[in-house]
C-alpha cells in the first residue's frame, strides 16, 4: 500500500471533511489501488498556496475506464 498527497479546492475539501463528500474524481497518473492512503490537503486557488488543513483517507473502492469515464481517470471512493 502506498501513500498519496494531493491538493483540493475548498469547495470540494469542505465536503470532504464533513463526510458528505465520499469521493475524489482523478486523473490516475499515481497507479492508486485500494487500500492505498490519500493525504487531502485544501489549496486557495486564489493564493496559490495551501491553507494547511488536511484529511486522511483510504481509498476503499475504485473505478476506472468504465460508464464512459477515459482511461486515466478513475473515481476513487474514500473512507477514514
């Protein structure tokens, strides 16, 4: 299993952290598996800097390549 940081605008982070959001939609240009550790970190897309709030999560089921979506880009469903 690995670990993953990646960058979220706030008004996709908010949801995340609150547990309504249970999902990310990525270009999957990082191999990510099930099981595999995402690192959330909210970026100000206004300052172009992080804003130093961030959440752990696990990437517990996953699709890629199907319903349409192009091949590098999957729907990772995210617990923790």
């Amino acid at each position: 299993m690995k670990s993953h940081i990646i960058k979220c605008w706030p008004e996709y982070f908010q949801p995340l952290v609150i547990g309504e959001k249970l999902f990310e939609i990525r270009k999957n240009d990082r191999n990510y598996e099930i099981g595999d550790t995402v690192i959330i970190k909210e970026w100000n897309t206004e300052t172009k800097k992080e804003t130093g709030r961030w959440v752990c999560k696990t990437i517990t089921y996953m699709i890629q390549g199907k319903f349409g979506l192009p091949e590098d880009i999957c729907v990772l469903q995210l617990r923790g």
